[in-house]
C-alpha cells in the first residue's frame, strides 16, 4: 500500500507532541513490508514557500504553507490551494491510506478533499485535544474563570463567547461534523478523549484508542543512584495550563526545613513568549528558590537529550491544570522508568495509576501537590514500589501495526 501521513507540524520546526506522534508514525512504516511508499506532509508558515504551495523537505518529506483564516469553523487561509495545489498533490501521490494526525493550522476542509480526490482511500484522523468540541484552543476550561469544563453545551460555548450566538455555535458543530464524516475511522490516544468525542456525536464504534509509540530507553543507570529519591524534573512548555506557577506555590507551601531535602527542575521552553503576568508571577517565585537551592530552573531542551535530563530524576511532575489527552511526558517518564506525579484529573489521571506506578494530586490545588511531593521524598521505599509497577509504553512498531491493522 501507499501512504500517505498528514501533520500540523514538522519536528524539524515544532516539537509539540502532535507533531513528533506523527512524525514518529512516519518513520516506523518505513519499515513494514506492506507499506510499498510513504509520504510525509506537514504544514509549515516559513515564507520561503509561496502560501499554499508545497514543497520538498527531504526525500518523502514536503512541507505545504498553510494557515488557519477563522479559528471558529477552523477554515484555511489559502483555501484555493486546497481545491488546485493540495488536489495535484494527491493525484500525484495516489495513496491507499491516509493518516491525518491534525487540521489544526491546515483547515478542516482537507478531510472532503481527500475524500473527494482519493473516493477509495482508507482515511483515518487522529484526535490530539478537543479543539473541535471546544473554541477555546480545544482546552475545554471555561474562558474568563479558566474553570474546568465538563461537558460539551453550545449553550455554555455562549456563555464564553456571547460574541458567538448558540446558533453560531450550533452552526459550528454541525458544519464540523459534516466534515469529519470524510473519515473511515478516527483514533484517541486515550480513553477519556474518546469518550469526550463518543458524546459530541461520533459514534463510539469508529473511535478506538492506539498511545502513541515510544522508544525504548535504557534504565541501566538506576543502579548506581543513591537511596534517597527527592529529585523532581518538569519537562515541556511552560505556559499557564502546564501548571509551573502551581508547581512553584507549591514549593513555597512546603516547611523550609523539608524543602532543603529536595529539589526541584524545570526543564522548560517558552516563558519568554508568555503573558507578562506569567513572566513576572515565574521569576517573583522561583527567584528565592533557586537561591535556597531547591529549584533549579535548566531550560529548554532537545528531544535527544531528554533520556539524559529525565534519568538524573527520579519524580515527574506534570501539573496541568487542565485535562490534557494523553501527554507524551507521561509516556516518556515511563519509557526511562520514573513514577509520575499528575493532576488527578482527564487523560492524566487515566495514564497515571495512583499508587501503582505513580501518584496524583488534587488538580489545582497547590497545597496537595505539596503534601504529595513531601510524601514522595519522605517515604521510604514507596519509589521503588512505584518504579517496579510501570509498564514499558508501545513502542513506535507497534503503534504503527495497531494503526495498519485499521486499515484490514
């Protein structure tokens, strides 16, 4: 078969983790002998590219310039080149399958052209967030309180954009969901996300749930550390809903004394470009701490210096304040043999088992996250339990024979 795999993104420019899922996709079905070609196509906005045109990357790899023109029905910017370059592109390509791993700053209207240009194509899309249930960049927490939103109500949606009618929204839905019936199939990373989309309206049978694949790290390293675990790592973005500035109140909730026995590392990318409240809130909090020496703040990294950074800790903190899908950190920490300590809510809390082989905290709340994280550091032998307990995620073979057999 041939196929072809769609990103919102490539690696080589974004490291989110839609893009690197896709990315890695692409790479393991090189090597299936039932893939006789493989395609990558990911959106980009370099304006070495003329808009909407596409252009080659590497071999296999071309990137396409796109861009979203109304976030509310999530329509392209140059949709002419959807219909005239996108279509040649096709035609050109002849795929048997397509993977489709975002719309997000491509436009929703790339599912009916596939299925117009290629009517015989196996066409399945990966759901990374809730971005068509949600107008909110598909968070699902309301919009001026930043509360958790637990359900899909177009009336809500008003009440958060009154600039928006309920019929806008309802508009919306529809005009959505008429697009996604271009697809055969549709894949969640998680459960809850699944169930999220079951209730917007696809049916619960063309939804199935595949983790994105992981390599395989070595853990040799564990041998030689010391007795005590009282290392914590954050890794990823830091923005308002991954939960830093909880994680620093939290820090500061804790006893002086007790906080001198641990330490805490951010590994993290992008404060520089947050809100300025972020920026000033970040450096008022964790100025006194790094000076203590229970914080060190390390910075951004590269994917391939990851293994490294996460096996000099022993805890991973994911803080997000709100439900995420499935965080590719999560996986990672497992991959390298850490116990995760999350938000006890959404697709956290469905990757992380509490007291097996990681441990939750009440999402928001920073006092717990603090009784949690002095428990982790304090208790003798409850990190070895936990690590023993973590199974090793699918790796990116197996996500790709969990993705080809969709296609039987």
């Amino acid at each position: 078969m041939k196929v072809l795999v769609i990103a919102h993104g490539h690696p080589d420019f974004s490291v989110g983790g839609a893009e690197l899922a896709a990315y890695n996709l692409y790479s393991a079905l090189k090597d299936r002998t039932d893939v006789r070609e493989i395609t990558f196509l990911a959106r980009t906005d370099h304006t070495s590219l003329a808009p909407g045109a596409i252009g080659l990357n590497r071999t296999n790899e071309y990137l396409w310039r796109q861009d979203i023109g109304d976030w509310f029905r999530l329509q392209s910017s140059y949709p002419n080149a959807i219909y005239t370059t996108f279509r040649e592109f096709l035609r050109t390509k002849q795929p048997d399958v397509v993977f489709v791993h975002h719309f997000a700053n491509i436009g929703v209207e790339i599912l009916r052209e596939l299925r117009r240009t290629l009517p015989n194509a196996f066409i399945a899309l990966t759901l990374h967030e809730y971005m068509a249930i949600c107008q909110r960049n598909g968070q699902m927490v309301k919009n001026q309180t930043k509360r958790l939103c637990y359900r899909e109500s177009i009336e809500d949606c008003n009440l958060c954009f009154p600039n928006y009618s309920v019929q806008d929204f309802w508009l919306r839905k529809h005009f959505l969901q008429k697009h996604f019936e271009a697809a055969d199939m549709f894949i969640s990373p998680s459960e809850f996300l699944r169930q999220r989309y079951v209730d917007w309206g696809i049916p619960g049978e063309l939804i199935t749930v595949i983790e994105n694949g992981q390599p395989t790290f070595s853990r040799s390293s564990d041998s030689h550390r010391r007795d005590r675990r009282n290392r914590f790592g954050f890794f990823g973005q830091v923005t308002e809903y991954k939960g830093v500035d909880l994680l620093l109140n939290a820090l500061h909730s804790i006893s002086p004394q007790v906080r001198k026995s641990l330490l805490v590392e951010i590994h993290g990318a992008n404060l520089e470009v947050q809100g300025e409240w972020l920026r000033e809130f970040v450096e008022k909090r964790r100025t006194p701490l790094i000076a203590e020496g229970s914080l060190r703040w390390v910075g951004p990294y590269e994917p391939q210096e990851l293994q490294r950074r996460m096996s000099k800790v022993d805890w991973v903190v994911v803080p997000s304040i709100w439900w995420e899908n499935s965080p590719m950190v999560i996986q990672e920490a497992f991959c390298c043999g850490r116990p995760v300590i999350c938000s006890g809510i959404g697709g956290m809390a469905e990757k992380v088992r509490d007291g097996v082989d990681g441990l939750h905290f009440e999402a928001r709340n920073p006092t717990d996250l603090a009784d949690v994280l002095t428990r982790a550091a304090t208790t003798d032998g409850l990190w070895d339990e936990l690590a023993s307990n973590i199974q090793q995620p699918i790796s990116y073979g197996q996500c790709a024979e969990a993705y080809m057999r969709l296609v039987a």
